[in-house]
C-alpha cells in the first residue's frame, strides 16, 4: 500500500476526533427511546397477541415504523440549526449492568452519524413494510412476519443508536436474530432453512470478533462508551488499537458480508423478497460500515487495521461484481451488487478522514437504489409467479410500465448514470481511492465497469430481448401499495445526490468522522469523471454486444468458460470455506474429543478403573471352598520352609 495508507500513528493523530461531550436530550429528543420503542412494541403485539391480531396485525406493524421515521425527521430538522459542537444528544434510559468495575449504562446517542441511518432505517424500512402488505396479502403467516420486520427494525436501531459497544451489540445480536427468522421464514423449504442457518452461523464468526473486541476496549480503556475511548484512544499502543481494529473488521465482515465472510449473503435471497430489501439496502449488511465509521477514532490510530480495511474491501468489490455477472437468479444478481457496493463504502471508510463521509453518502444512495431494484425484482417476481430466473423473463416493460420505469432509475443510479445519485457518490470514492493509492483506485474503476456490464445484462434479460415466458404465464403490474413504494424510492435515487451539493453532507458528518482538505488527484476531477463514464460506458457496450444482440437460451448453456463456472459457483467461496474452516474445525473438534475422553477423563476415571480391576482379580480367589483354602495354606506354608531351607544353606 502507499504511504498515505500506512501513516504512522503519531501523524494519524493529527486527525484523530474525540466524541465530543453530548448534551443532555430535551424537547423532541427527549423521545429517542420510541423510535427504537415503537416497532419493538409492534414485534411484541404481533409475536405474541396470537390469531386475533391477523386482520390487522400487518398495518400495526407498518405504522410502527413510520412513528419512528416522524420523530427522526424531527431530530434531524432540530439538529440542522445546531453549531457543530452541539449537534451531539445523548439520553440516558436506565442503568444497565453494574458488575465490579464494568458500569454500563442503557445510553443512547444521537449524533450526525446517527442521524442518517435513522432516517435510511425508519424511512426506506417503511417503504418496504407498506410493500410488504401487497406482497405477503396471501401468505398465512403474514403477522408473524411483520412481527420479524419490526424486530429487525428496533435491533437495527438500537445498533445505531447505542452510545457504548455494548448496547451497539445488543443490537447486533438483535440484528442476527431477526435475519435468521426472516431468511428462513419459508422454512417449509429445505433450501430456506439451510440459508437461515448458514447465514447464522457464519455471523456468529465475526460476532466473535465483536465481542473480543468489546472486552478488549473494557480491559484497556475501562469502558465501552464512545466518548470514553475516543478521548483515551491516543494513550493506547498502536499494537492494541491495531488488535482492536482487525477484532472490529472481523465483524463488520460477518454483518456486511465481506471476504472471507461473505458467503452467507447470496442464499439469503431463500427469504421474501422485502427481507432482502430490508436486509441488502436500510439494515444488516450496512451495519459493518457503521461500525467502521463509528469507530474511526481507532482506526485513524490504527493504520495497519485501516490498510487491512481497505484489502478486504477492494477484494469484495471485484467478488461481488463478478458474482453479478454470472447469475441468472434475478435476487441474486442484486445480491451480488449489493457485496460489491458494500465494498466501495468499506474501502471508503478505510480510506480515512478523507473518505467516511463518502462511505456514508454511497451508503445513503445505495439504500434508494437497491431498495428500489429489489422491490422491483419482487414486482417482477409477482408478475411471473413467483420465477426468479431471468432466462424466463424478456420484453416485461410493456407489461410492467411503472416496475420497468421504477427499475430502470434505480439501474441509472447503480450505473453511476451523470446525473443520478450513484455518479455523485460511488464516484467520489473512486476518485479518493486513486489520490491514495494509486493500484486501489485502478481496481475501484475496474469495478464500475464490471458494475455496468452486469447491471446492464440484468435490464436486458428482463425487461429488453425477445420474450421467453411460458403460454401458462400472464405478466401483469403490480397492485399500487407495491407501486407507490417504488415510485418513492425511485425519485430518491434520481434526487439522492442533492446531499452533495455545496459538500453538505461531508460538513455535517465532520464532527463524528472529521473533515480534511483532500489532497489533489493524480488528474484533474473533471477528467477522472469522464473517465469513469468511458469505463461504465464500455461495461454496458459489452452487455448491449453479448446480451442483446444474441438470441438468449432458456436454459443456461453447460459449455462455457472456467471463470463462469467459477462465478457460478460463487467463486468457489463455499469450497473454501469449507477447506479452511470448516473441515479442520471438524478436525479439531473430533481431536478435543478424543483427548477429552483419553486424557481427561482418563485422569480421573483412571485411578477408579485400577481398584476395580485389582478388586475383580482378588475376588477370583474368594471361591468359598474350605479344600481350596486349605490347599492355599499348605502351599504358603510348603514355600517358607524351601525358603528358610535355602536361606540356611
């Protein structure tokens, strides 16, 4: 990596932020605590008010959200007026855990930082509970799964409103759970269940990371609050904080599925589609750039962890983009887009100072967009009975207008289309990766031109080239509480990049993630932008040349090339998991067994087993016969006679 990657610790802390000291919450922010209150009352009534609710339990737990999302908006519009150093609040609820020298309290924390993925959560979450009500009309466990959503909702703001480490993996945790429930909710599916598990499991990986971390931040700072770490981390060794940053990305890799975690993520789509809305673009998988935004005064400390940020994210980026281009599962095409745009906002967090606030505006606009594709693919879903395969689909936008049009803003914002909110975001980042490090920023621009290829033959398979559904199969548009939704968040990802203007949103995230003058690109901004639209340009010239002006089979052809197979095959992620992880776990499970049994179980039942087999072997001799006792005296005697007689002589 360059050096502007590998700075020292010392310089680093010249951009080091301490967590200012938050003001106590008054007036509207005195309600914090119900905007995580709200859905989680919703998830109760719904979990556990049984029958009674069906018949409405699905507009209770739409409306809970959007409580949360009014008194977000209010925050955020109190907030605005503030002075820099003002726009902190902190609310404490109650003691949590006292225990020795551990004094957690049940503190929130609303900050800028916080402020945006209130309104991303509450709002796009919203959005989808109410197309959730068209989507799931038929389904019979439709208040269950409303009582999830809200579930997921409240963990993911407790997460993000949490004031200490602690209370953030409560949420977490909370996160985990309801991304278990939700991506096996049809569990009458055997491959639904599978992916529940397998996504549990590989999260509770890196869930090890977050808890090691945690008691690692207790041991040296004393503390798992913000504040508190942030004033103290300069005092640390750059060996722990370097520790707690490479503890930390762990699990920012499980939640954000990034490499080596991230195999998890493609199965999810076994979930209803509005869970991979909820899941890929407002919640889980963007809890992992939280974490790294939230905790820069770590990684600024830390610029071995900061550079192992960036490895991982550049790698993601070019997995998932690759995996995009080879799936003809229309979710799981998004799917891997969303690994892929994860990483732009990860190697934007560990860019540094220069590049949180990007990370957190990719963030923001990839929540409209993806949101809003992956609403659409539901939409679509619907229009063909529930098929995913997009080898099935062709010549839908004439008879999906509003999904087609809905869609396609969306697909001009992912593309980075000048104009729309992904060309002001994902392009900022780039340019920021190539005045860093020159090999990183190559690759980010590779990875917009993957991005227009697999997007652009994702557009073309479903809604251009000749039609390829069955007679049996009548495409139709969906109901408008499906619509509506689409329309929203299909004008915010035409309207997202707003954020920038006049560097709006980089002023009011400075005093989270702090604020730097950007050193000056190798090639002039306009010039780079430029280049990045040839880039894409020739991505979706490729798709347009391989797509449609070939005729498309309905089935996916057998003879192609080893880099299809392998992005077929996920790029072979789950082999390798499988051969670094999980068969030598095995291995070392099968081997603690057996030293169990051996070796500590032989120390204390060893001894138990001697005395019982001496007792056995003497009691043979006790056969009761008055002859055979006789005959063992008379030869006991027999043998001290030849005894003392060889002695004498």
């Amino acid at each position: 990596m360059s050096s502007h990657l590998l700075l020292t610790a010392a310089a680093e802390a010249e951009h080091h932020v301490p967590v200012v000291a938050p003001t106590e919450a008054d007036g509207v922010f005195s309600l914090l605590w119900l905007i995580i209150a709200l859905p989680l009352l919703g998830a109760v009534v719904l979990l556990l008010g049984g029958r009674y609710a069906d018949k409405w339990g699905h507009y209770l737990g739409a409306a809970l959200p959007i409580g949360s999302f009014v008194i977000s908006l209010m925050c955020f519009f109190s907030v605005l007026g503030r002075d820099e150093d003002d726009r902190q609040v902190a609310q404490h609820l109650y003691d949590w855990i006292q225990v020795g020298g551990l004094d957690v309290g049940m503190d929130l924390l609303y900050d800028p930082l916080s402020a945006m993925f209130l309104l991303l959560i509450t709002g796009v979450g919203s959005l989808i509970h109410v197309y959730s009500i068209g989507y799931m009309a038929h389904d019979p466990r439709r208040r269950r799964f409303f009582g999830y959503l809200n579930l997921f909702v409240a963990a993911m703001l407790m997460l993000v409103l949490s004031e200490n480490y602690l209370g953030l993996f409560l949420g977490w945790e909370g996160v985990g759970l309801a991304s278990y429930l939700l991506i096996g909710f049809w569990q009458h599916k055997p491959s639904a269940a599978a992916a529940a598990k397998k996504a549990f499991v590989i999260n509770r990986v890196g869930d090890m990371g977050m808890a090691l971390a945690i008691f690692l931040f207790f041991v040296t700072f004393g503390s798992t609050s913000f504040s508190v770490i942030s004033e103290n981390a300069a005092g640390a060794s750059e060996t722990t904080l370097t520790w707690l940053g490479v503890l930390l990305l762990l699990g920012a890799c499980g939640k954000s599925a990034q490499v080596p975690l991230q195999a998890w993520l493609l199965d999810a789509m076994e979930g209803p589609t509005p869970v991979s809305a909820l899941i890929h673009a407002a919640t889980m998988v963007t809890a992992g750039v939280y974490l790294i935004a939230r905790s820069n005064f770590v990684f600024e400390l830390a610029p071995t962890a900061q550079t192992a940020v960036v490895i991982v994210a550049t790698v993601t980026l070019l997995w998932g983009a690759i995996l995009g281009c080879a799936k003809d599962d229309i979710k799981k095409a998004l799917a891997g887009s969303t690994m892929s745009q994860i990483g732009y906002m990860m190697l934007g967090a560990g860019l540094g100072v220069a590049g949180y606030a990007f990370a957190i505006f990719h963030l923001l606009t990839h929540g409209f967009f993806k949101a809003n594709m992956f609403l659409g693919a539901g939409s679509v879903m619907h229009a063909m009975d529930d098929d995913v395969d997009m080898r099935h689909y062709g010549g839908l936008q004439k008879m999906l207008p509003v999904t087609f049009l809905t869609f396609a803003m969306g697909y001009l914002a992912i593309i980075g289309f000048p104009g729309f909110s992904g060309f002001f975001s994902k392009d900022k980042i780039i340019e920021v990766a190539l005045t860093e490090n020159l090999l990183v920023g190559l690759c980010a621009l590779l990875g917009a031109g993957i991005t227009g290829f697999y997007m652009t033959r994702l557009m073309l398979l479903t809604f251009f080239t000749k039609k390829r559904w069955a007679d049996d199969v009548h495409p139709h548009e969906s109901p408008a509480v499906m619509t509506v939704p689409l329309i929203v968040l299909a004008a915010l990802s035409v309207l997202g990049g707003v954020m920038l203007a006049g560097d709006w949103i980089v002023d009011f995230l400075s005093p989270v993630v702090g604020h730097v003058e950007h050193e000056e690109p190798p090639l002039p901004a306009i010039v780079i932008t430029l280049l990045v639209v040839v880039v894409v340009g020739i991505g979706v010239a490729l798709a347009w040349f391989f797509v449609q002006r070939r005729d498309v089979p309905r089935e996916a052809p057998r003879d192609v090339s080893f880099v299809t197979k392998a992005a077929r095959a996920d790029l072979y992620g789950d082999a390798i998991n499988d051969g670094l992880v999980v068969r030598p776990g095995g291995h070392l499970v099968t081997g603690l067994v057996a030293a169990d049994r051996s070796v500590v179980d032989g120390t204390f039942t060893g001894g138990s087993f001697t005395v019982r087999g001496v007792g056995q072997g003497l009691r043979r001799l006790q056969t009761g016969y008055v002859r055979s006792y006789a005959l063992s005296v008379l030869g006991g005697a027999l043998i001290l006679v030849l005894t003392l007689v060889a002695v004498n002589l």
